[in-house]
C-alpha cells in the first residue's frame, strides 16, 4: 500500500463516522449522509494521490461530501425546506454540550432513547464504532440479516419520528448512558476477540479506543457504578492481553497463560475499582459484576489458587440481573472446576446455544476430561466450523488433535 493508501486508510477509520453524523444533522437524511461520505472517500482516493494530501483531511472530507450532498439535493428537487438546509453552508457550529470529544459526543448523540435500545446500539456500532454488519451481527449472535433490518428499521424510525441528531446537554446523559455503555462494550469484545478472519486476531485499536472513551464516560458521571464497573472489567482484561496469543498465532486460554506477562499495572487499577465499588456499598450492576470476576481470576497467582467457589457466588449474583444462556455457560465452566465436568455438562447441555462457537468448544472440553474422545472430536469440530477469529480456531484444531485416537 502507498503512503497515500494508508493515509486514507487511517484518515477512513477515524473520521468516517464524523462525516457521517455532521452531514445527518445538517440534512436529516442519514442513507443521503453514508453515500455521500463514501462518495467523498471516493473522490480523496482519485485526488490525493495527484493533488497530494491536504493539511487538515477530515475537514477536505466533510466539505466535500456537503457539497455532493447539496448537489444531489438540488438535482432532486427536495422539498423547499430541505433545500434551503442545505444551503445555509455558514452557520455557526453547534454548542459541544457536556462531551469535549468528538467521538463520545457522537456515540451519546446516537443513543438517543427514542429507539429502542438494541437498535440504538446497533445504529451506533455501525456508524460510530465502524464495525461491519458482520461484526455487529457476531456481537448479538443473531443472523446478519436481521441485523440489517434492526439497522434499518432505526434509520426508517430516525426519520419517522423526526429524531433530531442533537448534541446531548449533560441532562441527557443518564437516559443514555446505559445504551453507551453497550456500545463501548461491545466495542472492547470486537477487539479483544476479532470476528472478522481476515483482520488480526485481536484488534489493539479497538480496545485501546473503548477503554480511552470509556475513562472519559467515567469523568463526566464519577457517581456512576456501571461505568466504573466497565472501565474495570476493561482493563482487566486488558491486562491480560500479551499472554493471550502465543508466537505462533493461537490462542491462550487463561489456565496456559503465563501470569508474569500480563500487565500488572493495569491489573492493580482495575482491582482497585473493583474494592472502590465494593466499599460503596450499592447494589453491584452487571459490569461491576463481571469486573469483580475478572478480579478474582487475575488475583490468583495460579489457575490452581483460583477460588472457584467465589466465581460460581458471583455468576449466580450476575444470573439474577442477566439470565441470558451466555452467563449460565460461563457458570457452567466454573461449576466444572468446583463440582466437576460431568454436573457442568449436564447444565451445557440444557442451553439453546447451538449456533454459539464456545457452547461446542466447552462441550468437547468437557467431554474430553470425561474420556469421551469421539465425542469430544465431534463438538471440536462444530466449534471450529463455527468460530470466526484465526487465533480461536488455531487452538481449537490443536486441542482436537490431541484427543486420544487422533
């Protein structure tokens, strides 16, 4: 790729979605605002390299892309109001409300509470988090069809309704924050585990940019226990990145780790969060929750010292507020290690999770340690077929290929 190439490349990833929103709040039309965007993406792709590229290249995109939008309004003959929108090029900018940062101020903007939640979230991923269809779909587990009718059906409501694209005040931001924190969640999870095979296996930029946002949350609502419980449960986490992957691209699943790489820094931070939460007395939500296992597995010097007991107390803590079958499987994984793989088993199996990559992959773990080697290969293989990250399915074929028999 040429240093041109790579330069809009980058310049796409990070002012994509400011394009997008800036031409949505001036136009009111959010399809006219994406394919005026990606027509102006277009155009940088035939000029810069001739032209050369010009000193503030998110300002040349956003310029650009009103102009076509004007064009294409004018050639339509819109309605006479829309038309003289479009004209009034030299209005003052927009108050910034309570958010200095671009980005958080458009994924507050996008969680508008009009929507439904699992549509503003939708929405949001794919024009702020810059996450495919494919991506946002592996995020919910459902096919990537319906994630394209949600994503529709809020554009169609956007315009229904008349939803304005306004920069939230610091009022709005309770009624928001919940389908925020979603997003940055969401974020995080696309990049510690890509589903895109054809990107890295972990994707470092979007989980450096979710904690980043997700700090900034944290500084405007301190008060907030959810948001400290996610900016926790995030550099947890991350902490535990560079023993994740090993040289040779596979996956490291957190017993084979090795403990003295992971980042101790960001693991104290988040352990302190994790006592700050706890010390407060208030009733733990779903992300202080998760937090605090994060924080038992990372407190335990060995997968041996680990207190299963206290993992198990805690899902079934988190099971009360979330009943969804991915928190009874990651139970069922501690439950293996406290009373064993058959009573786990036997709670995996009752889940309606057959689509789900990890459900196969804990069943052929399972089977294996109870000497079910066919068995075993069988759930491997299903695991395999389904799992998307190149990191993920290297370990699943070496696990596969150790069974007995093999």
């Amino acid at each position: 790729m040429t240093v041109v190439g790579e330069v809009i490349t980058r310049v796409h990833r990070e002012e994509w979605a400011r394009v997008v929103a800036t031409l949505t709040r001036r136009f009111g039309d959010l399809d006219i605002a994406e394919e005026m965007a990606a027509e102006a993406f277009a155009t940088a792709v035939e000029r810069w390299p001739v032209d050369g590229i010009p000193p503030n290249p998110g300002a040349w995109l956003t310029v650009t892309a009103q102009r076509k939008a004007i064009d294409r309004i004018r050639r339509e003959a819109r309605r006479e109001d829309k038309h003289k929108e479009a004209l009034v090029l030299s209005d003052p900018p927009e108050p910034l409300g309570a958010i200095d940062d671009d980005r958080l101020r458009l994924v507050f903007t996008c969680c508008h509470p009009a929507l439904a939640m699992e549509a503003r979230i939708a929405l949001t991923l794919r024009m702020v988090g810059g996450l495919t269809v494919p991506e946002i779909a592996s995020a919910f587990l459902i096919q990537e069809a319906a994630i394209g009718r949600r994503i529709t059906r809020a554009k169609v409501k956007i315009k229904a309704a008349k939803v304005p694209y306004r920069v939230p005040s610091r009022e709005d931001l309770p009624a928001r924050v919940t389908g925020v924190l979603s997003v940055l969640y969401l974020i995080f999870n696309e990049g510690y585990l890509a589903s895109n095979p054809e990107k890295g296996a972990v994707r470092s930029d979007l989980t450096a940019e979710a904690i980043r946002l997700t700090r900034l949350v944290r500084e405007l609502m301190p008060e907030d226990g959810e948001v400290a419980g996610l900016l926790a449960l995030m550099i947890l986490t991350e902490g535990r990145r560079p023993a994740r992957v090993s040289a040779s691209g596979d996956l490291v699943p957190l017993d084979e780790q090795d403990r003295g790489a992971w980042n101790r820094k960001l693991i104290a931070e988040g352990h302190a969060l994790v006592r700050a939460r706890l010390a407060s007395g208030q009733a733990p939500g779903r992300y202080q929750i998760l937090a605090a296992i994060n924080a038992v597995h990372t407190d335990a010097r060995d997968i041996r010292d680990t207190d299963w007991s206290q993992v198990v107390a805690l899902y079934d803590q988190l099971g009360r507020l979330d009943r969804s079958p991915i928190v009874r499987l990651n139970r069922a994984i501690a439950v293996a290690e406290l009373d064993g793989p058959e009573v786990a088993l036997a709670e995996v199996d009752r889940l309606p999770l057959e689509g789900y990559h990890l459900y196969h992959a804990t069943r052929a773990d399972l089977l294996r340690r109870l000497g079910q080697s066919a068995a075993s290969r069988a759930a491997y293989n299903q695991a395999i077929e389904l799992a998307d990250n190149t990191a993920e399915t290297a370990y699943l074929i070496r696990r596969r290929d150790q069974l007995a028999g093999s």
